[in-house]
C-alpha cells in the first residue's frame, strides 16, 4: 500500500501542457484525494506579462484568489499543501494558508530556477522544498530532484525507421529562436530532415517577441504557434524522429522536461546543457552536447545506436518515483 493512501493534498500549479492533470491523477492512482488549483489563476496573456514583468500590479487580485481558495477547501483539512513551481503566491498569501493549514504539511517543487521565478520570498514557508536545479539546492538547501518522464514517454517498440533526423518542440524564450535557425540552416546544408514546432503562449506574447526578436520574425507563422501541442503528437513526433533538440535557459543548469522525456523514449538528444555529463544515465552517444556559443552538428551523432542503460536507473526517473521523493514516502 502507498503512503499516500488515503492523504488529502491541496495541490497548486501553472498550467504547463496538462502535466499537472497527470501528477494529479498519478497521486490519485496513489490512493490520495487530490484538490488542483492553477497556482496563477488562470491569467490570461496580458496577465501572464504582468505576472513576470510587474508581479506587484496583481497583488490584490492574487491575495483574494488565495483567501477564497482556502475558505472553499476549510473543511478539507489537507495532509499536505503542495505547490508546483510558484511565480504568483505572496509571502502574504503562504502565510493565512499556514495559519489556516496549521498541521499541513508544506511541500515546494521547483522545475525552474529561483532567480527565474518569485518564489524567493516564500520557500522559507515551506517544510519540504525541492528542485531540478543543483545549484538552487547548494545555495538555499532544498533537496536535489531532477524532473520525470511519464508513462506516454516509455518506448513500446524497437523503432528502426525514422521520418525526421532532428526535431524541436518547445517554448520560445532567450536564444532559443536564434539557436534554433541556426541549427536549421546547418540541417538544411547537409540535407538532414527536421520538425519544429516553436510555441509563444498567446497573441499578445508572440506580438511582442515579433517585435523584439528578429528570429521569430524569420521564422514566421509556419513553425511559430500560440497554441501547445498534445503531449501524445509530441510522443509520437519525438518517436519518430532520430535525435530531440534541447536548448536550456542561459541562466539554468538543471535538465529540462525534454531531456528526462527522451530518457524515457530511449531518444538521442541534441543539447546545450554541460551540465548533462553530472548525470548517472549520461551516455556520449545518447546525450549529445554542443556549446551555444559555437553551434555546430557533431559529424556521425544521429548514425550510432542508442546506448541503454541500468533498468535501475532508467526507473528512477519515471513519474511515480518522482513523487516518492518529492513526499518522501
């Protein structure tokens, strides 16, 4: 039987591509009784801008979300208050949830880095923080927990025939968009296929990287979108393709979602993060580093075979040992 068996947890995230429906229904297939609620309360793209830009400006707003939330869950009495990578929550927020969940146990998990979010100022709220970002956890002694894969991320088969050599699907955000063109003009050069799918969360956000990023001007609407795509396309099309493209933020070193999903594929990946090699699952052939600075295909990276890894190993990063560690069970 699960420890989380029979727990109540009050659990708020972003809205990211559904994963948090999935870590959701993967702590109910636990045996918990879980209460979602979107951490940002559904901004809309104007907000989202002000959430990053001018966090102050929703302050109110916010504050009255979270007073609301806890009178509709009072009787709810949570084991567990969980939040997912916060960026909207006040210190002034944490705080009434503290003193109304005053035998909860607070529970953070950050898949960015701090400096890249407002959480800054409320981690010292929490009983129990974690996070993707190694140095993040020498710095304020949170508990090192790289991210998951989940089950649609598990090979079902010995795939031997591929339509696309290389392939990117993410947001765009610092150099990505430029990364990315130049990568595609090295493909188009040496006659390597590609699929790209680059993704601005709302009209408003891709107008204003239109203006200011020259790239995405370039690339224009045939490989920029405003809305995700299906986390099962991007299984399929990730399948499908020989070796996963994975540019990190400039200012983060720990793995992307993408990279722990094309451990779960059993995928190549192509990828700008060093930090890669620190890995127990790091394999040369598999994870294949360049340097952002010098961008350059390695010759023969996508030719050789995909090395396999410890059973052992390879589990260990798949969603359901994910929460054991994030609850400690």
């Amino acid at each position: 039987m699960s420890s989380l068996e029979g727990k109540r947890i009050l659990f708020f995230a972003p809205k990211f591509f559904n994963y948090e429906v999935t870590i959701k229904e993967e702590m109910e297939r636990q045996g918990a009784i879980v209460h979602l609620y979107d951490e940002r309360n559904n901004p809309s793209s104007f907000e989202k801008l002000l959430i990053r830009k001018l966090p102050f400006v929703l302050k109110s707003r916010i504050f009255k979300y979270y007073k609301l939330v806890i009178e509709k869950e009072s009787s709810f009495s949570p084991d567990y208050v969980f939040f997912l990578s916060p960026e909207t929550a006040t210190k002034d927020c944490i705080e009434l949830m503290k003193q109304s969940f005053n035998t909860s146990v607070f529970v953070l998990y950050m898949y960015d880095s701090l400096q890249n979010k407002n959480a800054k100022h409320i981690y010292k709220y929490f009983d129990r923080c974690l996070s993707f970002d190694p140095n993040d956890c020498k710095k304020y002694g949170f508990i090192f927990r790289p991210l998951f894969y989940i089950k649609t991320f598990e090979p079902v088969s010995n795939k031997k025939d591929y339509k696309y050599d290389f392939c990117f699907i993410g947001t765009i955000h610092s150099d990505r968009a430029k990364i990315l063109y130049i990568l595609k003009e090295c493909f188009e050069t040496n006659g390597l296929s590609y699929f790209y799918y680059l993704y601005i969360p709302g009209k408003l956000m891709y107008c204003f990287r239109w203006i200011l990023n020259k790239y995405v001007r370039k690339f224009g609407s045939e490989y920029v979108h405003t809305k995700s795509i299906d986390k099962k396309k991007v299984s399929d099309i990730s399948g499908n393709s020989k070796c996963i493209i994975d540019i990190n933020h400039p200012k983060q070193v720990g793995l992307t979602m993408r990279t722990i999903e094309m451990l779960g594929l059993q995928q190549k990946i192509l990828t700008t993060n060093e930090n890669v090699k620190e890995y127990d699952f790091y394999r040369p052939e598999n994870q294949i580093v360049v340097s952002r600075s010098n961008i350059s295909i390695p010759t023969g990276c996508i030719s050789g075979k995909y090395e396999m890894i410890d059973e052992e190993i390879y589990k260990s990063y798949n969603l359901t040992s994910w929460i054991y560690k994030v609850f400690d069970l």
